[in-house]
C-alpha cells in the first residue's frame, strides 16, 4: 500500500498492478500502455473492505456506505461486490486477497498469510 502524506492510503497492490483509491485507475506495469479502470462504487467498496480487512463487514454497512444517502436494494451490492471479485481474478494471479460472503450478514477481504516452509 502507498501512503500519502495525510497517512491516507491512496493505492494499493493488486497482483502486478496498483489501484489508485481516488480516481481508479489501475497502473499496471507489465503493460503501462493499457488504460484500465476501476467504478467509484467499486473503490468505495474496496476502501470500506481494505480498512476492515480480515474481518466480515456487513452489507447494510457496505450499502450506506457506498450509496450514502441512496436508496439501492441489495443487488445493486451483489452487483459491486461481482465487479470486485472480477478485479481480483484479473489482477491478483497469486491470490494474495480472497473476498469472501457471509451468507446474509455481509462481505470480508482477506488477505492471505503467506506459509514458511
């Protein structure tokens, strides 16, 4: 993770590319040519779930937090959570993050914890 001077984490490490938790892009170094980006509702979400991470954090939490004062139902959740899961198989080919679902409680990203052998 990259810290701004506001000790406000401003990227994070995804696989071999780093998300920008402010505007969304993903800086991918293999291919810098390649423009990709992530939806403000997908950074919102991803924020809410790397500030708890290795905790479940419940979706009506998630829900108000994303959509604030918005009423959403919660497809429009699953829909977030989808286009999170998408990122993750695309970018992280070492698995380092899991989300995970806690059926009807909420969502949880894990990071894993590397094994010594």
């Amino acid at each position: 993770m990259v810290v701004s001077s506001e000790n406000k984490v401003t990227n994070v490490k995804i696989g071999n590319v780093e998300v920008n938790l402010i505007s969304g892009i993903i800086n991918q170094k293999v291919s810098p040519s390649k423009f990709d980006r992530v939806g403000k509702r997908d950074i919102k979400a991803l924020k809410l779930l790397l500030d708890n991470e290795n905790d479940v954090v419940s979706k009506l939490m998630l829900m108000d937090s994303i959509w604030e004062n918005q009423i959403v139902t919660e497809n429009s959740l699953a829909v977030t959570i989808f286009n999170l899961r998408k990122l993750l198989s695309k970018y992280d080919e070492h698995n380092n993050y899991t989300l995970i679902n806690v059926s009807g409680y909420g969502y949880g990203l894990y990071k894993a914890i590397p094994v010594s052998t």
